[in-house]
C-alpha cells in the first residue's frame, strides 16, 4: 500500500492551522492529524513544561503515523516537531537532544504555513498575546528558509487559503 503525501500545516498559535487542516481533508476525502498539545493543555489543566516538549512531538508524530494508515492520497498534519522545537526555543531558550532530532525529520511532501491575518482570540491557557503570535509567525518563517524547507503562505479567508493550497498541491 502506498504511503499518503504528509502535508504540514505551520503556523503560530490562533492562525488557523486546525479549521485548514479539517477543510483540506474534507476537500480529498481523507484524514488530518490534530495538534496534540491541545489535547494535552485540554486533559492536564496546564501549559506544558520543558520535560513535556519531546513527549508532545512524540506523541504528535505517534498518531500522524497511526493516522497514515488510514489516509487516502493525502495527510493533513495539524502542526510538526518542528513547531514543538520552536516553542522550546521561545520558552525556554533551548531544545533537548531527543527533540531536535525529531525537529530536524520535516520530510513533508509539502509545508503550508498559516498568517497571522485573522483576528487574535484568547483560548485559555494555550494562547499568549498577539504580539507574541506575530514574532512566533516571523519565527516559522525564518526557520524554514534557513533550513530550504519549501513552503507555501497561504492568507486570507478559508475559502481563499483553501484555493491557495489546492493550487500548491495540485497545480494545473
């Protein structure tokens, strides 16, 4: 059986990573993966701590290949390691061993990286500032063409981020 094309969905938090990866799947008739640090903040009651960032991207890469096994021709993948190590950078200033080696597996078909351009919305404990959103999203940016990871900005409306991904995944 052929594996599906995994497709990362980047972004920083409020910027609507999950209502994209949901449409995409919809849209090909397949599965996506949610980002797994909401569950988790959602069960514990709590931020996570620096101990708890590699089993986060763990966990996340866990059930995207769980997730695998039951996608048609494409997989959505609501966040990667690669945001987890980010965040580990930003909190702490420092990413372990065992993280950055997951950080370092973006083998993605194809990388959209959601904008910042919606309104900011409060979502308890998971979500910081707007201020904090706009550098975290300069951040992605930065990171992914240090290290020539190809990506697609995708902007506006869902309709319009629909279009704009489509288009990337399957140009005409």
């Amino acid at each position: 059986m052929n594996q599906p094309l995994r497709i990362a969905i980047l972004g920083a938090e409020s910027s609507g990573k999950s209502t994209l990866a949901a449409a995409l799947a919809s849209h090909y008739e397949t599965v996506w993966v949610p980002e797994y640090l909401r569950e988790f903040v959602d069960t514990r009651g709590r931020v996570p701590e620096e101990s708890d960032q590699y089993p986060i991207a763990r966990t996340q890469m866990t059930r995207e290949d769980e997730a695998a096994a039951k996608a048609s021709r494409f997989l959505f993948c609501d966040t990667t390691p690669l945001m987890t190590a980010l965040y580990s950078r930003w909190y702490w200033g420092r990413v372990d061993a065992q993280l950055a080696l997951l950080e370092r597996r973006h083998d993605y078909a194809f990388t959209l990286v959601t904008a910042p351009d919606s309104p900011w919305e409060a979502d308890g404990l998971q979500r910081e500032s707007e201020e904090v959103r706009q550098t975290i999203h300069e951040q992605v940016l930065q990171m992914l063409v240090e290290r020539d990871i190809p990506y697609l900005l995708v902007t506006g409306s869902l309709p319009q981020r629909m279009l704009q991904a489509v288009r990337y995944i399957n140009p005409v």
